[in-house]
C-alpha cells in the first residue's frame, strides 16, 4: 500500500524535471500553486465561459475582463482545493452594475492574491457589494474581488 505515495512523489520529480529542462517551470508553478489567470474581450464572452471564477453579475457589456484565481490543496498529495481566492478587473464606460450591486461603507482590498494588473493605489477600496463580491472603480474601471480573497 505504501507504493503508492512513492509514484506519486517519483512522477513529481520526473515531472519537474522534465519541466525545468524544457523551459516550462512557470507551467509547473501554476499548475502546482493551482493558480489561472483568463483574459476576454467582453462580459457577454467571460459568462459564456462558464467559469466559477466568473461572477454572474457581470455586465454583459463589460470589455477587457482579466480574472485571476488560485485555489490551495487543503491537505498535502491531495487533489482537494478550497474555494478561489479571485481577482477580476474590467472596463465598464458605458454600462452600469446591476440592481443586484449595492452601495456599500469603503472596505480594503484583499492582500492574498496579487496581478500584475491589480491597482496598488486607494481605487481599491471596494465601495459597492454584488452577490457577494467587492467591487471598487476607479474611472469606468471596476475591480472587484471575491471575499474569500480577503486577508482579514
């Protein structure tokens, strides 16, 4: 019963050798970390998808949406996550949030998850909740972010 944890674990070397040898280490940091990260033209285009990363709030005429998640193993050599930790920016000029979308008291941003699109200024600072999620903008630009995201 034990040569199971030993393939396991000789199938990871073999992998993340095989990885590091052709280059392909980010591949096998992302796949490891189990983070993903998707980019689409417009809301309409990310719903279809039908990804859970993509909340269904999102307006249909959103544009440039970038989502980032990343899921933790709950318990080591096991496939298991927990729910995403996720990031998602767009661009909204023209269009409004949803009814569902309610003003709400300024609350931080999440420090768990980081983009290289992801605001470092104060724009963070989420001033609307839809379905569960923070959604802070700065211009017609919404970032929004789910709450299991949240440091605190």
């Amino acid at each position: 019963m034990r040569r199971m944890p030993v393939l396991a674990v000789s199938g990871a070397v073999a992998l993340a050798g095989l990885c590091v040898g052709t280059g392909q280490a980010p591949a096998l940091l992302r796949l490891l970390s189990h983070e993903h990260e998707a980019s689409y033209t417009t809301g309409a285009q990310a719903l279809r998808q039908d990804s859970a990363d993509t909340p269904r709030w999102l307006p249909t005429d959103a544009r440039n949406v970038r989502i980032k998640s990343k899921e933790a193993p709950q318990r080591p050599l096991h496939l298991e996550t927990r729910p995403a930790q996720t990031l998602m920016r767009f661009d909204l000029s023209g269009g409004r949030l949803p009814a569902t979308c309610r003003p709400n008291a300024p609350h931080g941003a999440p420090d768990a998850l980081s983009a290289r699109w992801w605001p470092k200024s104060e724009a963070r600072h989420a001033t609307y909740s839809c379905s569960g999620w923070r959604v802070a903008f700065d211009g017609h630009t919404g970032y929004a972010w789910h709450p299991k995201s949240d440091a605190a």
